[in-house]
C-alpha cells in the first residue's frame, strides 16, 4: 500500500504518463479478474443433471394391468410415481368437495386428462418436506380422506390427491404426461 | 563424516553400474542382440489427412455416419461399442427420430418385469450399446481363443489411433518373401494374418474390408471403396473415442486468445510497476 | 522476521482495525506475500516457479476436488465412471484433461524449481531446512501422482500398482509380506485401488500443509537471489507486493497460456495409450512405463542388472532387484545430505566456473536418463543409463564434494545492487557499442 503511495508521489509531475501506467496495471488485473469468473463456470457446471441423467428423464408406464380402485408406484426421475384408477366413487367424492375450502384450491378435473379422470397421476413425493406417501400400496393406510396418507408428518390427501390435513402445504404434484394410447402414457 | 559416507555409496553405486555396464557391453559386443521381426517389419501407421487434424479440425458429419454405417454393418458383428450411448449419435447429425429407430433396433439386456428373469428389449435412446458377448469367455469361444477388443475407446488406446485403425485395415497383405528368408521361424500361423501394422504383425482378425461396395452408401457419397470405407469407420471410432474434440478446440481457440491478450497486459503491468527500478 | 526496513502493516479502516486485534490474518498476508515481505530486487525469471508450484498444487486441488464427485472407486466401475466423466458430466472433460494434464505441469514446474536450487545453491545455509522440506514435499508428489495414476483403473494404472508396490517386494524376508500389505491382497483390486483413492485424496493437502512449512522456513532468512550474496541493506530489496506479484502475475499467464495449449490441444500427449484399455490382471501390455515424471528414476531403477556377489563363490550378497531399489531410493534421499555435501562457500553457480559445466552435465545427464526410462528395456538404453546412473551419483557424492575443495571462484559482487548496476551499465555500453556502429 505505501510503496504505491510513495510511487505515485515520484511520478505524480507526469500526469499523462501516470493515468496510462494506471491503466495498465488496472486491466491486467481486471483481465485476471474475468479470467477468474470465467474458470468458475466450468466448476459449477459441472454439478448439473449429467447427460445420462437427463437422458432418463422420461419413463413410460403402461396402464392395461391396472384394475379399478387399484394403484401402482413407478419411478419418474428417479423419484416415485404414483398411477392410481380411480373408483367412481372416488371420483365422486372427490367431486363433492368445494375447491375453495382447500388449502390449495384445484379440482379433480384441473388435475387430471380431459376424458380420463380415471386415471389420477402423481409424484410420490409428499410436499411437506419429500416423505413417499402411503396408500399407492395394497392394503396400505390411506388416510382419513381415502387418498394417500403421509406417515411422516401427518400429511393427509384425498382421493384427488389434493392435501386436506397436516403439515404439507400443496397438492402432491401433477407432472406432466401424455397419452401415447389408451393404456399408456408417457411421463416428462 | 557425511561427506566420506556420501562418498563410499557414490563409489559404490557408481561402480556397480560401471561393472554392469561393462559386463552388458562386453556381451553386447560379443552376442549382439538378434534383430526382431517386429523391428525389422513393424511399420508405423500411414498419415492420413484427417478433417478433425489440427487446433482447428472438425468432424465431417457425412463421414461420420457412414463410418457408423460401415461399424454397424461390419465391425458390429464381433467388436462392441460399449461407452456410447444412442443418444449421443445425436452428434452425428442423426434426428431425435432416427436415433429412436437406431436404438430400437438393437435389443439390450434388462429384466423380465412380470417373471424377473433376465431378457432383452429393444434399446431406448437413453441406453448404451450391448455387449456383443456376455462375457470374455463367450468372447474367446466364438472367435477362435482371441478376445475382439470394445472399440469405444481404439482411437485413443493406440499411438496414432486413427491413422493406426485406418493402416491396420488397409494393411493386410502377404507375408513378404524377405521376411520369411531372413526370419523362416515367422511364417504366419494357422487362424493368423499377416498385418505390419499390427504390433506383432499376426492378428487373429481376418480382413474385415475386403471387396468395394461391401456397404452401401446413400446418394451422393463417395464410393463404398476399401479404402474409403476403412477412412470412414476410423473417422467414427475416433469420434467415439473423443467425441468431445470440437468442443474442447473451440474452447481452447477462445482461452488461447483471451489468454495472449492477458498475458501481454501482465507483462506490460509488470514492466510498468518496474520501470524506475533496476534489476 | 523480516528485514528491519520493511514496512510495516497499518490497517487505516476500522474494520481492519478491529479485524487486526482479534484476527490478524490481513497482517499474516501482508507480511508474506505483500509489501511486508522485502525480497532481493535481482530475481530473475526462476524464481517464478515457487509461486506456480503453488499454483499447479491449487489447480490440482480444486479439479481434484470435483472430480472425486464423480469418480467411483471400485474396480467393477472405475473405468466406466472415468469415461461417464469424460462423456456426460457438464465440462467433465476439461476436468479430467486439466487433472491429467496438472499432474505433468506441477512436475516440469517444481524441476525447474529444483534445478533452480542445485544452480543456484540455494540448499546452503542458511536455507537448509527450506530445502529438505522441499524433498520432502518432492517425496509426497511422487506417491500422490502415482496413486492418482492408479484410479483410472487401465492397463497402465494397473500394472503401474502391479510394479511399484512389487519394489518393496525386494526387501528381503519381509517384503512380500509388505507388498501384500500395501496392496490388500496378493495382486491390486478393490482394497488397492479404494486406499490409493482415500490417499490421494489425503496427501495433497499434507503437501499443502508442509509447503506452509517450507515457505515459513524460508521466510526466516529471507530469499536467496541468483547472486547468492546476503542482503545487505534497504537499497538490494524490494516489497513483494507490488513488484513480484507483478512478476509473478506475467508468469502465471505464461504458465496457462503452455498449460492451456496442452489440455485443450494436446491433453493426451503426456499419458500413454495403453491407459485407455481397461485393466486386464490376465495379460501385462508389451511396454509398460510410469508417466514421464518418473522415467530418469525407472531408468536408474532399471540399471542395475548384476547381483552383488563374493567373487568366485557365487554367494549372493544382494540382488540386482534389490539393488535397483535402493539406488532409486538413494538418488532422491542424498539430496536430503546435500547442504552438507557440497561445502563451497559460494552459493551462487554463477561464479563457480567448473561446478557450472559439471551441473550442465547433470542436466543432460537426467535428460538422458529421463530418455531411457522411457524406452524399452532393451540394448543400448540399458547401457546409457548404467552410465548415466553412474554419473548422477558420482556428481552428487563425489564430484560435488571435490570441487568444492578445489574449485577457484570468481570475484563475487560487493552486494546485490553493485551486481544489478555493474549488470545494467554492461547492458547501456552494449547499446552505445551498437549505435557507434
């Protein structure tokens, strides 16, 4: 620090020669300092999804073997997936509830394909804070609203998968799919 | 004290060498060392003007898949491709669409969902390429007791590699008269061929390019010759050996660049900062 | 300790202020690296290289880090995992290439700061313990890098494990106990491969640690200049911030602009192809060397091909094994001896006119044997480097300690600044020679 002082006093009669010499000096370092961030980006980049996790990132689960009432895990992303046939009177049920009581108001048709709601499918991940949720399973509890019940905070969903009781603070998660026929869709 | 002791073991070492030296020289000169066939006749891989050559080089797409082409229709048959997924042909300049097709095409091993027992379907883009044999066992037993090699990696598992790969299968030939007058232990064993770009010059693979035309290449590419054909696949197995090259030249024109430009600003910063000082 | 000129560090805001008392981290700098540390203003461009050996340490350090998030160490994945590095994850591949290629560059960097040290007798008191804690660090780079070589898990990483835990094999009685040992079982595999991960995950950071050491060490004199004359007074020194961190800044650039030619022009010059093949325990590659860095020790390794026996008894006093190994052993533990070897009073190989031409010959000496090493072991590589081995230690053992008794030198400078002024007024009559002409 002082040397510099004492260097610019030496000098400080050549003003031009000076303001260029300071220029340089402020370049290179600022030269450094991009070069610096520019290292920086392969060394965050590199913690992203790799290709071969990404290139996984779609599932396709066939739909034929599942019987009414019944419901399956798959596994989208490396996380459960939960395909679910609903009962009509699930479905009714379902339908009784007024979307504004609900913490995070959605109806069953906001949630599931136009013509099939039927066919109810979500992520396994409670949205509390990530717990797989019971119920996907035979003879699994439930939950007091028939739907999926989180054993790990208490969370309780319905038969839409909408939260009605507990901690978590939305409805599990719809991703998105499309029907590839009938009996099959494709998930991501 | 140090100094004696340092020099008891520098005597010592020095004259055990020395003495080595002279018994090696002494038998050297007496019984000079048999020239090798493989010294005599071993030749280095031909140079091939390659389109990704130089910090500036690119693959050439259209090669490339017919190297793919010649690999899928020839090579495939004995050699796997294990580090490559089908998605990444993608690289190649092949659609979403007909990376699908390649990948369905071939079947790669998975599990029975409804009985668990072990089963094949048809690949998924995500997957990478099957093993051509389930092991190295199966491997030997099909091919005569020698093991095809994964080509995945060829290109970089030898000096040269795509100039290597290109020589090697272009240079069957027969045994040289010379060599079997100088050498008659050499002669070419039964199940071998003789290749002297092959590091022993015998290799157990017989010449997989042999007749032009033996793949068909699309419209408007050049004729399917032997040597045509053996630039295209080693093109491709140097892809699939590096299939990062384009990236990492162009990044490192950009970094040589911005590197130049920083450097000489240090310098003159340094210059600078030393100018009313002698040193 | 510093020279009593030198600055002293005065924190003028009041947060530096307060920092200083409780902390005074920003002094510890100031007092290293920055205007607190005086150093002798006739450096010259050698003296770089103990700053890009820290810096070849750090980007070591940093790619060596993220890597091993990536890296599996278990025998049935490794090489896979290398290639999924090299293929999938997001700039993996400049990762590994500036790791692989780092190794190589930490090595040329720290031989020419070696080097740097025999010429300039920068060993000599009353540097001593810079210089053995400089071995020392030598010692763990070696052992780090060849462990590293190990965990791509190909045929050279393989058999390189294969090899060198096989040199202490030739200990008698409890070698091949410790061989088995070290490897965890009779041949390298999982526990192998898995203790040289952990390892080389470990030893860069006690290299980090003992180059505190040696820094420390170094500070307690001071540095030592191409000269070797002491520092005499404020007029020879300069602060290091900003004067040689200017230097050393154009230097650095220089370092990346070669590093960067290297990692994205030719990354696999310096590795051998075989490592590209994945390790086969059934079949050993036709030519199997270590990496570059290594070669003038395998050379000497190799050399010794003759047991020492009691003439015309035939009774073994000990192996050509065993004595390869202590040799290469030997020729990197006597330069621990050297400040004591080598007695002359003159530091500086610059006024020491036949220490300079023996030293030239230790150089190409270590080319050659560097060369060999590399080559097959066949004739005549054999017999060059028996003869190159021989002079490298007579050099050291016994040729050093000798001329440092006979050897005449040349006047030395009065002081640091009449040889930079003697130096720039050789250069202005130059000039003025030139434009009479």
């Amino acid at each position: 620090m002082a040397t510099e002082v004492q260097g610019t006093e030496a000098v400080a009669h050549e003003d031009e020669g000076v303001r260029r010499r300071d220029f340089i000096n402020i370049a290179a370092v600022s030269f450094a300092g991009v070069g610096g961030l520019a290292v920086l980006y392969p060394l965050i980049t590199q913690m992203n999804p790799s290709a071969d996790v990404l290139a996984q990132a779609t599932t396709e689960v066939d739909l034929s073997a599942i019987t009414e009432g019944q419901s399956i895990k798959a596994v989208f992303r490396s996380q459960p997936l939960f395909v679910r046939h609903l009962t009509a009177k699930e479905i009714a049920e379902a339908d009784a509830v007024d979307p504004a009581t609900l913490r995070d108001p959605q109806t069953l048709e906001q949630r599931v394909v136009d013509g099939k709601k039927q066919w109810l499918i979500t992520m396994g991940v409670c949205t509390h804070l990530g717990c797989v949720p019971l119920g996907a399973g035979e003879g699994e509890n439930k939950g007091e609203f028939g739907g999926y019940f989180c054993p790990c905070h208490g969370s309780h969903y319905d038969t839409a998968a909408r939260i009605r009781k507990g901690p978590a603070p939305k409805n599990l998660v719809v991703p998105e799919y499309t029907f590839t026929s009938d009996t099959a869709i494709l998930v991501g | 004290m140090v100094r004696f002791l340092g020099a008891l073991v520098g005597l010592f070492f020095a004259g055990m060498l020395l003495l080595s030296f002279l018994w090696g020289a002494v038998a050297y000169v007496s019984a000079p060392p048999a020239e090798t066939v493989e010294h005599a006749f071993h030749e280095h891989p031909k140079k091939v003007a390659w389109s990704f050559n130089g910090p500036l080089g690119h693959y050439d797409r259209a090669q490339l898949q017919r190297g793919f082409q010649v690999y899928t229709e020839v090579c495939s048959a004995c050699h796997s491709l294990h580090q490559v997924a089908f998605r990444s042909l993608g690289d190649l300049g092949y659609s979403e669409a007909e990376v699908k097709a390649i990948a369905k095409a071939r079947q790669v091993p998975d599990v029975d969902p409804k009985t668990g027992e072990a089963a094949t379907r048809p690949g998924i883009p995500a997957d990478k390429f099957p093993l051509v044999y389930p092991n190295d066992v199966a491997a030997r037993a099909a091919n005569n007791n020698a093991i095809p090699p994964d080509l995945s990696l060829m290109a970089k598992a030898r000096h040269d590699g795509a100039n290597y790969i290109y020589s090697l299968l272009t240079g069957y030939q027969s045994q040289p008269a010379e060599l079997l007058k100088k050498f008659p232990d050499a002669k070419t064993g039964e199940g071998l061929h003789y290749n002297p770009y092959f590091a022993n010059l015998n290799l157990a693979m017989a010449p997989p390019l042999s007749a032009e035309g033996q793949v068909t290449y699309g419209e408007g590419q050049p004729k399917p010759t032997v040597d045509q054909m053996a630039q295209d696949v080693s093109a491709f197995l140097m892809w699939t050996a590096e299939p990062k090259m384009e990236a990492r030249k162009s990044t490192g024109v950009a970094v040589i660049v911005f590197l130049l430009i920083a450097t000489v600003l240090a310098y003159m910063s340094y210059q600078n900062i030393w100018a009313n000082k002698e040193h | 300790m510093s020279f009593p000129w030198a600055e002293h560090y005065t924190p003028k805001h009041p947060l530096m202020k307060w920092m200083d008392e409780k902390l005074p981290l920003p002094r510890f700098v100031y007092n290293a690296v920055g205007g607190g540390y005086e150093v002798p203003r006739n450096l010259n461009y050698f003296w770089n290289f103990g700053v890009l050996a820290g810096l070849a340490l750090t980007v070591q350090l940093v790619t060596g880090i993220i890597l091993a998030m990536h890296y599996a160490a278990n025998g049935a994945v490794a090489f896979d995992s290398v290639e999924h590095i090299m293929r999938d994850v997001n700039s993996g591949w400049l990762l590994r290439y500036a790791h692989a290629n780092g190794a190589s560059f930490f090595f040329i960097v720290v031989y020419i700061h070696i080097f740097r040290g025999l010429f300039f007798g920068s060993y000599k008191a009353p540097r001593e313990m810079v210089w053995l804690l400089g071995i020392v660090i030598f010692l763990l780079m070696m052992a780090t890098a060849f462990m590293g070589y190990v965990l791509p898990w190909g045929q050279m990483s393989f058999w390189g494990a294969q090899v060198i835990t096989g040199l202490f094999a030739a200990i008698p009685v409890v070698g091949e106990p410790i061989q088995t040992w070290l490897l965890g079982g009779f041949a390298p595999g999982n526990a192998a491969l898995n203790r040289f991960f952990s390892l080389h995950y470990l030893l860069p950071f006690v290299i980090a640690g003992v180059i505190i050491l040696h820094i420390w060490a170094l500070h307690i004199p001071g540095s030592s200049n191409p000269t070797g004359v002491e520092v005499k007074g404020p007029q020879d020194t300069v602060p290091f911030h900003p004067y040689y961190t200017a230097k050393d800044g154009f230097g650095v650039g220089v370092f990346f602009l070669i590093f960067a030619l290297a990692v994205f022009f030719a990354p696999n010059a310096m590795g051998h192809p075989d490592n590209y093949i994945p390790a086969n325990p059934m079949s050993t590659p036709a030519h199997i060397v270590p990496e570059w860095y290594f070669w003038p020790f395998y050379a000497i390794l190799r050399a010794f091909t003759m047991d020492l026996t009691i003439p015309f008894t035939g009774i073994v006093l000990v192996p050509a094994k065993l004595l390869g190994v202590l040799a290469m052993f030997a020729s990197i533990l006597l330069l621990f001896f050297l400040p004591w070897i080598d007695t002359s009073p003159v530091r500086s190989g610059t006024y020491r006119p036949l220490f300079k031409k023996f030293f030239i010959l230790l150089i190409v000496d270590v080319l050659i044997l560097g060369y060999c090493g590399g080559a097959p072991a066949e004739e005549p590589w054999v017999m060059i480097s028996q003869l190159a081995a021989a002079y490298y230690f007579a050099h050291f053992l016994i040729i050093l300690p000798i001329i440092a008794s006979f050897e005449r030198p040349d006047p030395l400078p009065g002081s640091i600044t009449e040889a930079v002024l003697a130096k720039s007024k050789h250069k202005t009559g130059e000039t003025v020679a030139i434009a009479a002409e």
